[in-house]
C-alpha cells in the first residue's frame, strides 16, 4: 500500500503567524489544578484577549457545555462581540497550541491542517492527554483536509518564518519522551514533509520552569522571515543567564534558507515570578500576532515596558496590546500557549 501525500508534496504549507488570521482559536479556562485559586482572574483575562481580538477577525472559543455557553456569552460586553463563536466540544484543560489543529494553507484560498499526537508534554499529565482526540473532532466542523503525521509533536514547539525554515529546540523535540524511536534527522524529516519548510534551525535548552521541555515559544520568534526575537536575561546571577546567551550566540551564527543571516533583536526577560514551590515560565516572548494587534503578556514588572517597546518597533503596523499575564503563567504558559491562529485563505 503507497503511503498517503504528505502536506509538502501536495503544496501546503504552514504560514507565518503574521499571515492574516481568519480566526484565533481559544478553549475556555476551568480548571483549578492549572490555576490554583485564580481561575475567576484568568476568565477575566480571556474576556480581555476577546476584546482585543474579536474588533480584527473571528474568535473561536471551545466550551464544555450549553451552561458555559450562556454564561461566556452574556460576559462579552465589548466591540465586535458578535465575532466570538462558541463550540460546544468539552477539552480538559485549555492549551489549544499544543493539542489543537497546526493550520496549513495551499495557495490562496484552500486551508488544511495537522493533527500532531499530543502526549501531554512527554507523559507528565495523563488525564491532558485526552485533549489529544480534539483535532479529530474538529474535523466534520472545519470540513477540510486533516493530516495525521503520527509522532509526537506540539504547537508551542515550532515556529515557522514563511520562508522555509521553522525554529525549534533541541529540549524539546530531541526528548526522548516525545519520539524516542525517531532520530534527529528524521524528526527533520517529519517537519519538512508536513510544514512544507526546507530548513530546520535548532536552539539548544528552554527558559528555567517551563514543564514543556523548552518550547520555542517562550525563547525566540520570528517577527518576519529574516528578523528573530530572542529572550536574553540581562543578570549573570540569574539561572536562565548562560542558556539563553547560548540561544542567542546561536541565532547569530544562523542563516535562512538562503543563507542569509537574520536580524536578531534581544527581548529582556521579566525576572523571576514565582509559584509556590518553583519558579514559572514567565517570558515576553509568548505574545500572539493577530490582524492589526500583538497582544503581549507583562508581569508587573520594570522591564515590562521595554519588552512592549521593542515589540512596537518590530510590528510598527500593529497596535501593541499589554495583557496581565501573572496569573496565566500560573499554568505554565500564556497567551501564545492558550492560543491558535487560524489562517485567511480567499
């Protein structure tokens, strides 16, 4: 039996997340084991990020039921508030990047996507893993193309210019608690076929506290097809000083697919923000581009403004959306982690 055409082979690709956005898709938050006695603010939050989307392109927010529905529904008092679509599809927790459908176009007007396996983060929650089932559900309602690659893999964890290449880490995808089985090149291999990208650019280890493995996003984004932002922490002292000069000296060193070097702009850090028993992966960097705003996660924090500063100057057409963020990374992540970009296809 042939095998099925990969994406590659059949000309789809994953866009930049710059690309405009049909939709950006959210799962609505609940669980108190994520957020520990902060769910009432984080529900907030989400309202916020609605807010500033729903004016630009459509929000599709995943509930658990007809109950949530009314509730969020009668929540969302703001501009363009007939732009959020709920769907009713009951999720565990709400890290939609990670388990929920990799989007892919082929030329202007035909939308695909992947529907990687979702392992939880190397096995480290079981009952999340049955978030995994949700791509496959999403099927009969976004009535296009699905491909199943078949390996482990999450959204957080790839980060593609436009331009064949696509940013990942070697934490991450190398672990062996993701594709044991799978080498180096051949998890390459998996990500040319089905991102259509013709180079890999590895980074080497994560930001302290991030129980993903070093998900790229919280590191280093592209913010267009030869310019990278990258987390430096600014204090010899601090514990994720050496690894993010080491990701870095690395992007330096880089070229793109045809060979040229890219731009690499420092993003600072916001210090530590702790939990209660270790610190959380607080990062400037897991901000979502969206049509016409950039909605970034601070933390009450000095460094905030310079953060939204260099921000601004890398999306000059953008409006640059500050969100309170200290009670998201509570669970591990932020914006770019609870989001999905959906793309635009004519």
């Amino acid at each position: 039996m042939s095998k099925p055409a990969t994406p590659a082979e059949l000309g789809y690709r994953m866009p930049p997340e710059w690309h405009p956005h049909a939709a950006t898709w959210l799962t609505w938050p609940k669980d108190p084991e994520t957020w520990p006695e902060r769910v009432s603010q984080v529900e907030e939050i989400y309202l916020q990020m609605m807010a500033a989307l729903a004016p630009h392109e459509q929000v599709c927010l995943l509930v658990d039921d007809e109950a949530t529905e009314r509730s969020v529904r009668a929540r969302c008092r703001f501009d363009a508030a007939e732009n959020v679509r709920l769907i009713q599809l009951p999720t565990v927790d709400s890290w939609i990047r990670d388990y929920g459908p990799n989007f892919l176009i082929r030329g202007a007007g035909e939308l695909a996507y992947n529907d990687w396996v979702f392992n939880a983060w190397g096995s480290k929650y079981e009952e999340l893993k049955e978030d995994d089932r949700i791509p496959a559900q999403l099927e009969s309602l976004l009535g296009v193309p699905r491909f199943t690659p078949g390996i482990v893999m999450e959204g957080g964890a790839i980060e593609v210019n436009g331009a064949g290449v696509v940013m990942t880490t070697e934490q991450c995808l190398l672990n062996r608690n993701r594709n044991p089985h799978l080498t180096r090149a051949e998890i390459e291999q998996y990500l040319k076929d089905y991102l259509n990208v013709q180079k890999v650019l590895w980074l080497g280890e994560g930001i302290v506290g991030d129980d993903t493995d070093g998900h790229i996003d919280d590191i280093a984004r592209f913010t267009s097809p030869r310019t990278i932002v990258c987390t430096v922490e600014d204090d010899p002292a601090d514990e994720n000083y050496q690894l993010l000069q080491e990701n870095y000296r690395r992007l330096l060193r880089e070229t793109d697919a045809h060979n040229r070097p890219y731009e690499v702009v420092s993003l600072p850090m916001p210090g530590r923000v702790a939990g209660r028993d270790e610190r959380l992966p607080a990062s400037y960097a897991n901000f979502l581009i969206a049509n016409r705003v950039v909605l970034v996660p601070v933390f009450s924090h000095p460094n905030d403004a310079r953060a939204l500063k260099t921000l601004q100057q890398l999306f000059p057409d953008r409006r640059i959306i500050p969100i309170h963020a200290e009670p998201l990374v509570w669970g591990m992540g932020t914006i770019h982690c609870l989001s999905q970009q959906q793309p635009l296809v004519e």
